[in-house]
C-alpha cells in the first residue's frame, strides 16, 4: 500500500516524513498522478478551493478505483469541522476513514496510522482473495 498525500503549509508533508513502513507520494498540483496500486490518501482540512488538486487527482484515470481509505490531518480547535475534508471524500467515495490526527502528528499518530494502513491491507486482501 502507497500513501499518497497533499499539503497546503507542510504539516501533512512532515506526517508523510515520519513514516516508516510505506512509500509516499505528494500530489504536486502541477503534474497528473495516475495510481495503479491500492493507496491511502492523507489530506489536510480546508474550504474545498485550497485543496482543489485533491479532487483533480481523485477524478484521474483509475485513481478513485484504487483509493483504498482516507486519513485527516487538522486541529481540534475546529470542533465539529474537525478533518471535515477527509470525513467528506471518505463518504463521497465510499472508504473508510482510518485515522485523524492534528497538524504533523505525534510519534503515537505515526503509529497508529501504520497500524490501519496494516489492517487495511489485510481486508484489501482477504476482498481480492474472494473474487
Ligand atoms: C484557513 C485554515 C482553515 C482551516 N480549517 C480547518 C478545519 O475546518 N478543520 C480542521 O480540522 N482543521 C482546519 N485547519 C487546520 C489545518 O487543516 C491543519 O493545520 C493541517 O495540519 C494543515 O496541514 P498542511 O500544513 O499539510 O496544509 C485550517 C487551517 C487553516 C490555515
């Protein structure tokens, strides 16, 4: 599983740094990124406008198909809009929302998010296994 995710003032760009156990890929609004593997997708939380080549890449070749689960990064300060934009393409495209964590996360963030990358990819595999 990749992990592929965007980053408005760096933040989920550092979360991406700390991880260990998966490849990543930042979306560079500037060039197409087409997915032929399973990934998680890692978006921070702003008005649909800031993260509008999020949306680009999900609406590229069969990049929707391969979108396994989403992850936010975002403050609780927001409260209820809490990682609003992760809660929104995970009920758009139909995928689990796996972990949510404030602005570069914490050691145990990190974590905990390979943790349900991991999980991820066992049901990933088990759905494969059975068709
Ligand atoms: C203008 C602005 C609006 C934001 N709105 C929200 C929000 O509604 N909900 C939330 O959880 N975080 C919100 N945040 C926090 C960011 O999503 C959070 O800091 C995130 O870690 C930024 O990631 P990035 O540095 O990779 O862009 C907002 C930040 C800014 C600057």
């Amino acid at each position: 599983m990749k992990v592929v995710y965007f980053s408005v003032t760096g933040q989920t760009k550092r979360f991406a740094a700390k991880l260990n156990a998966y490849e990543t890929i930042e979306i560079d609004p500037t060039a197409e990124l087409e997915m032929k593997d399973p990934y998680v997708l890692v978006v921070p939380t702003y008005e649909a406008e800031f993260i509008a080549p999020v949306f680009d890449f999900l609406e590229t070749g069969e990049n929707q198909k391969f979108l396994a689960g989403v992850s936010g990064s975002g403050n609780r300060n927001f409260a209820e809009l809490f990682v609003f934009s992760a809660k929104e393409i995970a009920k758009k495209y139909g995928v689990p929302l796996i972990y949510a964590f404030e602005f570069s996360g914490t050691k145990e963030d990190v974590d905990n998010f390979e943790e349900e990358v991991r999980e991820l990819e066992r049901k990933t595999t088990m759905v494969r296994a059975q068709q």
